[in-house]
C-alpha cells in the first residue's frame, strides 16, 4: 500500500465526485469517461452493482460505490462512468462528477489519516488521503473495492477457471 | 538478458515452431515412399535452416542437436543409408527431441537440455537391424520401440506427440490465418509435384500472417458493434423517408454483413495439423501392440474454430487409439477368416453438415457386442443387473468413467479413462458422440461439435423488462400451458402436466432470486422445457421475443464465479443480455 503514494515526482489523478466527497483514481488506470449507459442488471449480485454495459462490443461491469460507501448521491447530479483498466479487470464506476486531473506530489499526502485512523475495514480500498488546499480527496484502489468481503466473486472466479 | 535478445530469441522460437508443424508428416510420408527424395531434401533444408538460426540467437544446444541430426539426413540423402521403418523410428525420435526443446525453451529461454544420448544414438546408427538393437541398448533410456515391443518410451512418444501441439498452443495463443481455404487444401504431396522450389526454402510463410487471437477477437468486437449501429441508423425516420439515404444504408449493410462473415472466419484453422498427429499416433500404438494398422485421412482441409479445436485433440488421440486397440482385432487369422485384410484400417473423416463439423473415427474392426458391454458393466458395478438397456444405451456403457472392455491395464489403455474423457470434453463443447456399430464389420464413432463456441443459436426470452438468452440446443420445446394442465402442490410446487409426463415446473424470476414485478397468470405466460440433463424441467417465461444467432461475450473476471450463466450476448439494441444455463441455474437454487 506504501509504495502507492511514495513517488519522487507528481502523479496524475483523476479526481470525481461520489455525493459531497471527492475521490480519485490514478490517471494511468482510467480507459475513458463515458455517460451513464443502459445497463442489464446481473441476479445475485449486491445492490451496488448496478450491472453489466456494453462499450463498443466488450460487456463490462458497472458498480455504484456510492451505495456501497453509504453516500448519497447528488440530486441534481449529471451520472457519468468511469471505465477503469485496473489489475486486468475492466470496470465501470458511476460517478456524479467528473473534476479535475490532480498533480499530486508526496507532500500533499495526509498519511495519518490513510492507516490508522480508519474506522475498522470500512475504508480498505482507500490507499491514500490527500490534501490540495481546502479539498480533501480520497485515493481509490477499484480493484480492492470490488474484492472486499461481500464480494469474494474473485476468489471462486479463479477456482473455476483452474478447473 | 536484454529485450533485445529475448526478442529476437522469442521470434526465433515462433518460427521454428512454423517449421517445425510439418516435419512429422514429412518423416511418414517417406516412410511409406522411402524413394521420396523431395522429402528428405526438405527435411534437410529444414534442419540446416535450424541448425543456422538456433546459433546464431544463441541457443547452442538447439544448434549442436540440430546439426547433428542434418549430418545424420545428410546420409540418407546421399544414399549412404538407406531408410527403413527403424530408421523412420529413429527420426521422428530426433524430431520428438527437437519439439521438447522448441517449446521447453518457449516456456523458458534458459532451458537445458540433455541429447547426448541421442546425439551418440545416430551417430551410431547403423541401417541394418541387428547393429540397431546394439545401438538402442547401449542407450536404453532412449530406446526405439519397433525392435522390443512396447516399452515406456514409446508410450512417453505417444504421449508427447498427443501433447506436442498443445504445449505451444497456450504460449503463443495465435490463429494461422488463410487468404484462401484453397490455400489450406494443398497438400504434402502436391508439393513434392513441384520439384523447381528446390533451393527456395519454405515459400509459404510469405503468403500468411501470424495474428493474436486477441486482435481477431477485438476486431469481432468492434464488427460486432458496426451491426448494431447500422440497425439503429436504418431504423431512424430521416432515413426511412428519404430514398438516398435509406439506399446507402441499405448497402452499408450488406458490406458490414460480409465484412462480420468474414472476421468471424479469422477465427476458423484447418483440422490439418490435429488429424496429422493421428498419423503418428496410429503408427506409435500400431508398433507399441504389434498391429498392422493404417490410418486413412479424409477432409483435414475442413476448417473449425480455433477454440474447438484446441479442445479436439484430447478426444481425438483416445478416440483413435482406442480403435486401434480396441476396434481392431488382435486376431489376424480372425480378420481373413472374416474376409477382412489382415492390416487394420481406420478412416479419420472431417466434412460440415447442416451448420455443425462432424467428425468420423471408423475402423473395420469386430464391432461392438452390445452383451458382452451390459455384462462388463454389472460386473464392474456400473448398472446393477436387473437394469434394461436397449443395444444402443448398452454402446453408450464405454463412455462411463471406470468402464474398460480389458482386464489388464496395459500402457495403451485399460484403466477405463479415455473414453470418460472423449464424452466430457465433447459434451463440454455443446457437442455429442454416436456409435454406430455392426458385429463383426466395425465401429464407428461420429462426434458432431458445433462449428464455433463463439456464436450460438439463442431463444430469446423475456422476464419482467429483462431480456435474456437461452442457448436453443438446451431448449426441447416451448409451450403455452393449456388451462388445468399446471398442478399446484405445496411440497413440490408447480407440476406441468405435459403429455405423458410431469415435468416441475419453476418461474424464471424466482430462478434468478426475483420477485415478479407483476405476477402473471400461468395461462398468459410459456412454459420453455429444457433437454439438457438426465431430468428434464420446464420453466415459465413472460415471453418469447424471438431467436437469433448471438455472439458470446464472456462476462468478465469479477463476476464470472456466478455459476448458471454462460456468458453475455449484446442484443440488437445494443444492451448486453445474460445468456441462462438453466441446468445450472437449477442446481444452484436447489430445485432440480
């Protein structure tokens, strides 16, 4: 999880809204930013999978971190999603913005905050906290979001295709 | 290592590789032609081709190997040595050690090998068969089978021949890809017709190029979606009204059409290279039980997807080995007495019919006896004594797991695996097996595989708002239930009374874990009755929407765990629809 955030030079983000909090994703894992598609719901999932889309001929998982964080979604919000390329997955996350590319060098990282001070699991797929003047923003890992707990699809995945 | 090198190191093996594919037949082709002198000049070309280029990347050992094996041809060109069965023997041995070495070094650019063994073998080797067993016992690790009957090594051959192929297949993961089918239906020996290519090794290549599955898949992709976006634009009212437009649309179609037909044929090879290795198959367990069999081979220019075909070749090598130990008889003086030549035959025929590849292994063996299957099997304990079988269920008996027709377990069979593995490897291809058998004439087996596993005839079904696909091969019949004819039982649940049988009757929507957004009446809904399994069921559907061929899209890795779906298919509309296993779905939910 360290060598996540220790990098002599800047790193790019891409910084989106979830409700009223900001997150971001490494720039480099992000394929591109779509609008919020016609999605087929997928039986037996949790509720934040929101179900699978079609980009261009490849079908592709969709997932609503907001629900799975607990986190209201705007109302007024303008849904987008953003396909991310990560750990060979593809998948979408819906989004209620799309913000900035952030430049973030090792200073702008509040690492008390990452580690220790997370309520206990919850925030397993945050890897890092940073600080940009008065916006605060969270690193996201989409890959470990998607293989938490309530979903140990990966796990019986691989047990599968062993087979 | 630098890239450079491991580059260079890497391209070296692919091509070697391509070289390499039609050695084989080459040495058998000389086998039975021994005069062939196009051949051995090919295989010389060949090896010294090899021999230049393995040195000059680096790999020494491939280098010295191969130079030693040009030396030895060298000597049956120049007549020095005259070629003989062992001597064939000896050769496919060398090319044996030759492929282990290509595809160790694929998996590893540092692999060592050990030849010395037989290296000292043909440098030793004297064409007269008595100084050939001195030499093979002097390297007894490394021994040829022909002279002592069937031994490990020939059954490691066999083995490594049936492997040979697929080693590199998971490495390199690439479809030959054709400009022509005629280009595919030349021939070994054709080619020897045209004796002016001497001195222009392997011309070839130059009219093929070598493609990764994944580009052929992603340019089906994006095809796929030029469909759909064409069906869209042709439905827009500004096109319908006016008659220029609706004419280029109209034509964009017809062009997009031929252009999916012709991406989808990227992805189909040639049999030729699988129904090749049963050639040596045949000649390795022919030698290994001392049976003169002879392998006919029709149709290998027939094309199948290159996924199914990656799966044919285990089924295959048991399939044809089996009818070399099992069809054909042990008895020569019983096959003349029959009428029969004493040499076996067996037939490996490839040929479409109607939208599906089959495949024929026939040989002119004793037939099987429908009896001796049934009493085999009580006493090995698969069906108990008192169970009736027609003849046809009692041929159907080999293909159980445990079941074998031999009381020893030799090397080339009878542990009762091989055709347990011919069933479920077929089966898994959504293919199946028939057995069509005569006493006393010969057996043939005739496997039926669907073209490719990337497209399927799908029945197109409707649950609420959800649409989804259901593969029309599981699908028996569809029905709407005449009135009185579903059984409400609080134990059970709903039975459907259809003709003479009671069929359970289960709701798509609780299959998939969902409450009906509004409950229907049985009467207005259709009963789909699947075939799939021992134990057929029937499930209700709001609607049939309609059946299409569709293209497999596998879901990906995160929620392909999910057991009772076999993948996604994206539907005129351009949304992804889930593709049902019912069977599975079933099973999962605990009622079937």
């Amino acid at each position: 999880m360290n060598q996540q955030h220790q990098f002599e030079t800047s790193q790019r983000y891409l910084c989106f809204g979830l409700g009223a909090e900001e997150f971001a994703v490494p720039l480099l894992t992000v394929r591109e930013v779509v609008a919020m598609p016609e999605t087929t719901a997928m039986p037996f999932m949790p509720s934040y999978f929101v179900g699978i889309m079609n980009l261009r001929g490849m079908v592709i998982s969709v997932v609503d971190l907001r629900s799975k964080m607990q986190i209201k979604p705007k109302a007024d919000s303008e849904n987008a999603v953003v396909i991310v390329e990560d750990g060979g997955l593809t998948v979408g996350v819906v989004v209620d913005s799309v913000n900035s590319v952030l430049n973030v060098t090792e200073k702008d990282f509040a690492p008390n905050l990452t580690d220790d001070a997370a309520p206990k699991g919850k925030q397993s797929f945050v890897t890092g906290v940073c600080r940009k003047e008065d916006r605060l923003i969270l690193l996201l890992d989409i890959v470990k979001s998607l293989t938490g707990d309530d979903m140990s699809i990966i796990s019986r995945s691989s047990g599968k295709k062993a087979a | 290592m630098d890239d450079f090198e491991k580059e260079i190191k890497q391209g070296f093996l692919e091509e070697a590789t391509e070289l390499l594919s039609g050695t084989e037949q080459c040495f058998l082709t000389l086998e039975r032609d021994p005069s062939n002198k196009g051949e051995i000049e090919k295989l010389f070309r060949l090896a010294h081709n090899l021999k230049g280029s393995a040195k000059a990347v680096g790999f020494d050992e491939l280098g010295a190997f191969t130079h030693e094996l040009e030396t030895f041809l060298l000597k049956f060109k120049n007549g020095t040595f005259e070629l003989t069965a062992a001597s064939v023997t000896v050769l496919l041995e060398c090319n044996d050690h030759v492929n282990v070495m290509v595809a160790g070094l694929k998996e590893n650019l540092e692999a060592k090998f050990d030849s010395t063994a037989l290296i000292a073998k043909i440098q030793a080797y004297v064409p007269d068969a008595s100084a050939a067993m001195v030499a093979s016992t002097e390297t007894p690790e490394a021994a040829p089978a022909a002279v002592e009957g069937p031994s490990a090594a020939d059954i490691a051959a066999i083995e490594a021949a049936a492997h040979g192929g697929d080693v590199p297949a998971p490495v390199s993961n690439v479809v030959e890809m054709h400009p022509a089918p005629a280009a595919a239906a030349h021939t070994a020996p054709a080619e020897d017709k045209k004796p002016a290519a001497k001195g222009k090794p392997a011309a070839a290549p130059d009219e093929q190029i070598r493609v990764s599955l994944q580009r052929v898949e992603k340019l089906i992709n994006y095809v796929g979606e030029m469909v759909i976006l064409q069906t869209v634009l042709r439905a827009q009212p500004a096109v319908i009204e006016n008659g220029f437009l609706r004419k280029t649309v109209h034509q964009l179609g017809k062009v997009t059409k031929e252009v999916q037909d012709l991406s989808m044929s990227l992805r189909m090879v040639p049999l030729k290279q699988t129904f090749q290795k049963m050639q040596r198959i045949v000649r390795d367990t022919s030698a290994a039980l001392n049976k003169p069999v002879e392998i006919e081979i029709i149709g290998d220019h027939v094309e199948v997807d290159k996924t199914v075909l990656e799966q044919l070749g285990d089924p295959l090598v048991h399939l044809v080995r089996n009818a070399v130990d099992h069809g054909i008889e042990n008895d020569q003086v019983k096959r003349v007495d029959a009428g029969k030549d004493p040499k076996g035959h067996i037939w490996l025929k490839a040929y479409h019919q109607s939208g599906f590849l089959v495949i024929e292994v026939k040989d002119d063996g004793g037939g099987l006896d429908a009896q001796k299957l049934r009493n085999k099997a009580i006493e090995k304990g698969i069906i108990t004594a008192s169970k009736v079988l027609s003849d046809k269920e009692c041929h159907h008996l080999i293909f159980a797991p445990g079941f074998s027709t031999k009381t020893e377990v030799t090397e080339v069979s009878g542990r009762g695996v091989g055709m347990d593995v011919v069933r479920t490897n077929i089966e898994s291809m959504q293919g199946e097996v028939e057995i069509h058998t005569e006493l006393g004439k010969g057996t043939t087996f005739k496997v039926i595989l669907p073209l490719t596993l990337a497209i399927i005839d799908g029945m197109i079904v409707r649950s609420d708002e959800d649409r989804f696909v259901i593969p029309i091969s599981h699908v028996r019949e569809s029905l709407r239930p005449p009135p009185g004819t579903v059984k409400s039982t609080k134990e059970l649940g709903e039975i459907l009374l259809l003709r003479g049988e009671s069929l359970p009757l289960l709701r798509l929507s609780s299959l998939l874990g969902r409450k009906p957004k509004q409950p229907k009446n049985v009467d207005d809904m259709i009963a789909v009755v699947t075939s799939v399994g021992d134990r057929p069921f029937s499930v209700l559907v709001d609607d049939i929407i309609g059946q299409h061929e569709v293209v497999i899209k596998q879901l990906g890795d995160e929620i392909r765990g999910i057991r009772g779906f076999a993948g996604t298919a994206i539907l005129g509309d351009g949304r992804p629809s889930l593709i049902l296993e019912l069977s599975e779905l079933a099973k999962t939910r605990g009622v079937a």
